[in-house]
C-alpha cells in the first residue's frame, strides 16, 4: 500500500469531497452520528466556480460554527489521496459508534451484521449497497475500518455516514435481535444452505455477511436460524465480493417484503 494512502487510512477525520461533507452534516443534523465538522479548506481558485456548494457551506457554518478555509491547491493535495474531492474537503471529529442493545433496534427493521470484512473500499461498496436497499441499520465487529472513515465514506457515497451504525460481540448481537423477534439469516455456502430466492424471509431479519476470505464465524453460525445462498447462472467455484453479494441478497430481501408475495 503506498504510505500516502497508508496514512489516510489511520486518518478517521478527513473527508474528500462535497458528497462525504453533505453526508456527515445530514447526518449530525438527523441525530443518526455524532460526528461534526471542524473546518473546511476549498482551494481557492476553484470556490468561485461552485457557488452552490459554497453557499450551503457558509450557511451550515453559520449554523455550526466551523471555519471556511480558502487554501492553495498544494495544501488539499498534500493532506488528500484521490483528486474526485473537487477542491474541497473538511476536518471532522470521530464517531462514536453505539453497542448494539435490544433497546435501539426497531420493531419490525431489516439489519446487517457484517463480519470480516478485509478492505474498506469492499467495507464502504457494502455499506452504498445496503443503504440504498433500505436497510434499517448495520451492526460491526468492534474493530471495522470505520478507523479509516473518510476512506470510508468516499467508497460509500456517503452512505457509511447516513447508516445508523451499532457493534457488539456474538452474544450480544445475537440476544439483541432475538429478544425482538427478528429470524436471523446468515448469507453462506453450508450444507443447509436453501437458494435465496425460494425462502420466505420477512422483516423483521438479521441477515449476516461475511468477507470472501474469513467469512463467518462459526460461532454466529450456530445461532442462525436459516443460512442463505446464491444461485449462480453457470459451475463457478468462486465467491463473489462480499459488497456484491450483500447487494444481490439485501435487494432480494427488500423485493420480497416489498411485493408482499410467498417468496
């Protein structure tokens, strides 16, 4: 990995780009994540051309009092390591990400447990994937590479921000979701494994993804009520990325509870 890009995964706090900036001020203004931005630096020769966005910059510092920085193109690319930010990023604090508790799951939501996931660029594809199939919230091991948050939300379009976010170990996980009813539906290749699309699976549903290499622990697999697969369309031995089969499983699982139907 070049050490350029190494530093910005230990850097949580830098976010590139005005998708990432909007995501984490939407979200502190929804109450879903505590994190804040501290102060935005635009490059100077670039601010005049995006009046837009520099409009809604100076009005959410009004409202929240961080600084507008304008600065030389060096500066941002010096502290960056893409160049889709535009000319614009911003300093944010850390987030807090909360424990998992029975209290603070919903009803009747649909929820992902994401477990060994290797890369946050796979972590963040997961996390765009998820959110835009309406999943009500994602539960993390307690260490996830929401350490390299800003990585993060650049991979996610912002979605990382938005998601309501919880971590916990098996146990806790297991007995938060139970205690509220939910089915819990583990996405893997096992012997018991029925095709994803010919099981009824209706909210509320915990449904567990694993990374391509660690996958799942056996551990959670025992308290899974029902294990999952993917019915591919000729023989291949391989396994899809862990953000293309959460993609493919959580839309199926919105279209079944969507259309309403057996299956």
């Amino acid at each position: 990995m070049p050490a350029k890009e190494a530093e910005k995964f230990a850097d949580s706090t830098l976010m590139e780009g005005m998708t990432s900036i909007k995501a984490v001020i939407s979200s502190f203004e929804a109450g879903i994540s505590d994190r804040r931005v501290k102060r935005v630096m635009a490059d100077a020769e670039k601010a005049g051309a995006k009046p837009r966005d520099m409009s809604y910059l100076y009005e959410k510092s009004k409202k929240f009092g961080f600084p507008i920085e304008l600065v030389s193109k060096d500066v941002i690319d010096e502290m960056t390591v893409g160049n889709s930010h535009g000319g614009i990023i911003a300093e944010t604090t850390e987030r807090t990400i909360e424990e998992i508790s029975a209290e603070k799951i919903s009803p009747d939501g649909f929820y992902v447990f994401l477990q060994g996931i290797e890369d946050p660029y796979n972590f963040g594809y997961c996390l765009r994937s998820l959110y835009a199939a309406g999943v009500s919230g994602v539960v993390l091991e307690r260490r996830n590479w929401m350490s390299a948050a800003g990585v993060v939300c650049r991979a996610s379009a912002g979605a990382s921000e938005l998601m309501p976010l919880f971590c916990g170990d098996t146990e806790k996980i297991v007995f938060s979701f139970k205690k509220n009813g939910y089915m819990i539906v583990a996405a893997d290749k096992d012997k018991k494994a029925v095709s994803v699309y010919d099981t009824e699976l209706r909210f509320p549903l915990l449904l567990v993804v694993g990374g391509e290499r660690r996958g799942i622990t056996k551990e959670m697999l025992m308290f899974c009520d029902k294990t999952v697969m993917l019915d591919y369309g000729r023989e291949f031995r391989a396994a899809l990325s862990a953000a293309s089969a959460s993609s493919i499983i959580a839309f199926e699982i919105f279209r079944k509870n969507r259309l309403g139907g057996d299956i």
